[in-house]
C-alpha cells in the first residue's frame, strides 16, 4: 500500500475492527482519508453495527428464563441423540429464534418504547454517517434553509420551520433525506466555529403525545430525544451532555414555536 488510492475494502475493515497496528495502521489511516468512498463505506458498517448492538445486545444479556433452567436441570436420558442429528438440530433451533427475535423487533407498536429505541439508534447511525463528512455533509446547504425545511417538511409529512439557534453558538449547515425503508426522516446539521458538529433527526410521531427531553450515551455519543407535535426528534452529538442539552433545549423550543 504505497499511496492513498491503494488502500482496499479488506484494509479498511481490518483498521475498522482495529487488527493492524503500528506502521500498517498509520499507513491505513492515512489512505483511508484520502478515499472518501471507502472512509464512507466504514462509517456506514459502524453505524450498522451500533443498531445491532442496540438491537441484540438486551436478548444477548437477558437472564434466562425460570423454565428453561428448569429444564436445563432435568438430568439426561439414557438415550442421546447421534452427533451429527444433535447439530442439525441446534442449527435449527438457532435458525428459529433468529426469526423469533426478528420478529419480535419488527412488531414493536407505533409509538412504543421500542419505536423510540429505533429512532435513537437512527439519529445516532445518522450522526456517525455524516457528521465526519467534509466535502458533502448534507443535500441542501443552510444558505437556503427555508426551501431546505419546505422540502424536508413535504417528505416527512410534518411542515417545519428549520430551528435557529445561533444564540447557542452553533449555525445551520444544511441537511438531507433520510430513509429507513419507506419511513423517511429528515436531518439537520449544525456547526460551531470550532467544527463541532450537533445533528438534529426528525420524523413523523403516530400520536400527538408529547414526552420530556431524555438523554441517552452511545459509542461516546451523547443523545436527547423527545416527542412534541407529531414529530419523533433526537439530537446527537459528541459535546459534554450539559452543553447538548442547552442545544437540545434550544431546538425543541423553536420547534415548538414553529
């Protein structure tokens, strides 16, 4: 690997999952930032895996159930199934809860705790997407912010007027359509004038009930989300939570007054 054009897609992951080290890692990081595509490609797998985690990860820790051990006490017949029969039937009681647990994610009701879980993990894979981006962080640039909250608005479903909130010391970059699916959600980006980023994720609420500002930490990222007239909101962020939440504080406030 000699020049940053050179670096692969089996490179990246390998500096991504952290098995090179010294030079090779130096040398890595270094094409790495000079192949937008690839530096894309890793925020996007890391993104994914933060909404895995999010995901599995309470089923992975769950105690088990009082049954299961029960059952798992009962001591062995004296006939035991042949290996290979044992394994086939492993991979698909495996098979079966995968499908369970997938199904049991997807059925989540409108509105649920679960709902929102989503929209964190969203807002937060969001952030991590394209909070790094240099030359395209966002679709409409801010310059033009109320075409940008018109267009924004139309494809949510929610009209809006684009928060101002450079009184916190942080002005509208611009933002983008989002899609999870055929769900869409709108992101608004925010800067500071040292580069410190603040993304502010919108969708549509099922319900117009409102709920307070909560505050959430991932991957080093710190989150607050709420909902407030038919829109789910979650801004993200690496700032220090009580800087965030005066950010926070600010957007929910000018989306309230509309």
């Amino acid at each position: 690997m000699t020049g940053a054009d050179k670096i692969t897609a089996l490179e990246a992951n390998a500096l991504a999952d952290g098995e090179l080290s010294g030079d090779a890692a130096a040398e890595a990081r270094l094409s790495l930032a000079g192949n937008e595509d690839l530096r894309s490609a890793v925020a996007w797998r890391d993104a994914l895996g933060v909404q895995l985690h999010a995901a599995y990860d309470p089923v992975l820790s769950a105690p088990v159930p009082v049954r299961t051990r029960r059952l798992l006490a009962i001591a062995r017949p004296a006939w035991t199934m042949p290996a290979g029969a044992r394994r086939m039937a492993a991979a698909v009681a495996i098979a079966v809860l995968a499908g369970g647990v997938g199904y049991g994610v997807g059925a989540l009701e409108p509105g649920g705790s679960g709902e929102m879980d989503r929209v964190v993990r969203m807002a937060l894979g969001a952030h991590q997407v394209y909070s790094g981006e240099i030359r395209h962080p966002v679709e409409v640039p801010g310059s033009d912010g109320a075409h940008l909250a018109k267009w924004l608005g139309a494809r949510i479903g929610v009209p809006f007027t684009a928060p101002d909130i450079n009184d916190t010391g942080f002005a509208l970059v611009g933002g983008r359509l989002l899609a999870e699916g055929p769900r869409p959600a709108a992101l608004l980006m925010y800067e500071d004038t040292a580069g410190r980023r603040v993304t502010l994720y919108m969708e549509k609420w099922p319900t117009s009930q409102e709920t307070a500002l909560q505050h959430r930490v991932s991957l080093g990222l710190n989150t607050y989300f709420w909902t407030d007239k038919n829109f789910a909101c979650a801004v993200s962020s690496n700032l220090d939570p009580a800087r965030l939440k005066v950010v926070s504080e600010q957007l929910y406030a000018s989306l309230e007054r509309g």
